[in-house]
C-alpha cells in the first residue's frame, strides 16, 4: 500500500486505507488530536477509562447517537459535515435538558477498505464542531466492520441537581414555543432544486439540513430561568415529538398551523404548493429547535430573553386537558392527524 515519493498528505490520504495507520494511529493521529476545550477532565483518551469531575450540587446528564451507513448517511456523503452533525444531533438533546455540555465519546466502526482521507475529513468535522460547542473527546473505541461505516457518539454534560427540564412537567393551559424556524431540513431533504428560483434558498435549507444548530443557550437560559415547564428538541418532526411531550406530560395540545415559524423558502413554498408542504413542515424531522412549554405568565419574559439571546421564539398552541391528544388546526379548521381524514401522515 505504501508507495515512494514526495510526502503530500492529501493526495496520501486519499490513496490510503486504515490499514496505512491502524487502530492505534487513527487513534492517536485522528481522534487525540481533536481540539480539547471542555474543564474536568482529569484523565482523558489513553487509559481503560475517562475520569471527568462533576462538581458538587451538579449531575450527570448523558445521550448517545449511532449513525449508520446505508441508514442515516450514504456513502458517498461529505464526511466533514457528517463529523459536523453527528455532534451536532447530540448537542440539541443536552440542550433539550437546558444542559451544559462538555464531553463525549466516539464508538468508530469501518472496514480496513475505507479512505484515510475519508476519517480524516469526519474527524475535522467533529473537532470542528466540539471547538465550536466547548467540548472534548474523552475516548471512545475503534473496530473493524464488513459492513459499513457506523458511528457512535456519546456526550454527556451537567446540570445542576433536579433542574434538568424533562418531558414530562408540562401543564394545562401552557403555551406551546417553537425556538427559530421548523420545516427547513425536511424541504432540505424532500425538496427539489427546481422548486427555489434562488439558489440561495436552496443552499439556505441545505445547511439547515447538514449543520443543525443546537439551541444549547437557549436551552440553558430557559432552565436558569426556570421558564419552561417541558422541553425536547424536534428531532422525529413536530407531530412526533409534540406527541411524545403530550405523552410524557398525560395532556393534549392544540396547534394552530398558521402560526408556526417558518423561514422565507419554506413560506414561500407552502404559499405555492399548499397540502403537500404543510404535511412536510408538521411531520420532516432534523430541524433540531426546541420545543417547550411555558406559563402564559412567563409571555414577557421570554419574549425579552428571545431579544436579548437574539432568537425567535413563536407560541403555536396550547397544552390541554387530554382527551383528543394532539389537535392541529388550520385557520381554526381542525385537521384530522392521522385518522384517514388527513391522509399524508
Ligand atoms: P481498551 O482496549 O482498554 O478498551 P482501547 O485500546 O480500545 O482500550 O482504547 C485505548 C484508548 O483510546 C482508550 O482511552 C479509549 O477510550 C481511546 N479510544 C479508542 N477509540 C477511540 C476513538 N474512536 N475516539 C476517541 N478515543 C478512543
Ligand atoms: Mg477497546
């Protein structure tokens, strides 16, 4: 596999297999490299095991991911990005417990045919995004596969003891909150280039898609504040994981569609093409913004909060007494979610 000449990295790596460095290169040249910005970290990569410090009146919190190939990402994806959002998807849920995050660990599985160049790529991606968030990589384990590629990523991070903002705490009466704009990643992935005159609205959505921003301020600010009642990050699409809250929290919830944040494109879009991009914007995931539910008492302040942490914050709806679990209305006509009468779901 080696071959003589003048050294140039890239064009090396991209000749190269795993078997060119080995587990304990890639280790040691890939993921120990990686920049180190979280504090406690007593003992990181290297040993049987990670020692990290949890200050006293802090707990624990930890969430893990696993990306497949052929599943979650193609082959043929950009690693960068794909490094960039494995971290990123594990951001959104610390942030959906108003946690800090700071460590994490990397379960990295491929076959020996696999580029050099191609981990190389996904390991910048990742160190990227953990400069970017203030976390280091504490360890992980490196294995081979005759599949493909799998990757899995572990963060954990700290919230101070019972504050952690779980499912399950909202109550009647609630407003419903949706942080930034939903819709962008699912008209990223299910749209079409021809439908954006822009290109720009396209590129727009795309990075929506690839580099989802985890509200980790936002969902810090809410839990210091004591603001929100429940919280999760839209990941499986609103319907899903506002059920999912529904559930937790033993209530329903009323949603006005009118009301949802939506970027321009996406407007745009369900201005022109009705039904079909409305049933997108409910039920695409991988938006990553945060759902939460808050006090009609708590209007101002968090309209003050959304100005001052420069995000917008929008009220759909409202928590109800159970009966009818989720209700979507449009325009004040009730839509009928999943019961024949709305039959995109
Ligand atoms: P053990 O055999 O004791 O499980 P390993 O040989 O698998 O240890 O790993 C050696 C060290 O390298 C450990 O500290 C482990 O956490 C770290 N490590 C292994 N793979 C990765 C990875 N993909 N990313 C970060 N650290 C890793
Ligand atoms: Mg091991």
């Amino acid at each position: 596999m080696t071959r003589s000449g003048p050294f140039s990295p890239a064009a090396d790596s991209a000749q190269k297999d795993l078997t060119a460095l080995g587990e304990f290169g890639l280790i040691e040249r890939l993921f120990a490299t990686l920049p180190q910005k979280a504090p406690g970290v007593t003992l990181g990569i290297g040993d049987d095991a990670a020692i990290v410090d949890i200050p006293p009146g802090q707990e624990l919190l930890t969430t893990t991911d696993t990306l497949v190939e052929g599943i979650h990402f193609r082959a043929d994806c950009d690693p960068y990005l794909l490094g960039q959002k494995s971290l990123r998807v594990n951001l959104s849920d610390i942030a959906a417990m108003g946690g800090e995050p700071l460590w994490y660990l990397l379960s990295f599985s491929a076959g020996a045919q696999t580029k050099l160049h191609w981990v190389e790529a996904f390991a910048r991606g990742l160190g990227d995004a953990g400069e970017a968030f203030g976390l280091t990589l504490i360890g992980g384990d490196t294995v081979g596969s005759r599949g493909g590629i799998s990757l899995t990523i572990t963060l954990m991070g700290l919230v101070p003891k019972g504050q952690a903002v779980r499912r399950s705490g909202a109550q009647v009466g609630d407003l419903i909150y949706l942080s930034g704009t939903i819709g962008d990643a699912a008209l990223g992935y299910a749209g079409k280039r021809e439908w954006f005159d822009d290109e720009q609205d396209w590129l727009y959505l795309q990075d929506r898609l690839n580099r989802p921003q985890p509200r980790v301020e936002l969902g810090q600010l809410l839990r210091e504040r004591g603001l929100a009642h429940a919280m999760l990050d839209v990941s499986d699409g609103l319907v899903a994981d506002l059920g999912h809250l529904c559930k937790a929290s033993n209530m329903g919830a009323e949603i006005h569609t009118e009301k949802l944040p939506l970027s321009p494109p996406v407007r745009a879009l369900l201005t022109e093409r009705g039904d079909e991009i409305l049933q997108l914007i409910l039920t695409g995931g991988e938006d990553y913004e945060l759902l939460f539910t808050a006090p009609h008492s708590a209007r101002k302040e968090l309209a003050k909060m959304a100005t001052h942490a420069s995000i917008s914050l929008a009220d759909v709806g409202r928590m109800v007494l159970d009966g009818s679990g989720l209700s979507l209305f449009q325009s004040g006509t009730p839509l009928d979610v999943g019961k024949g009468g709305w039959r995109h779901f």
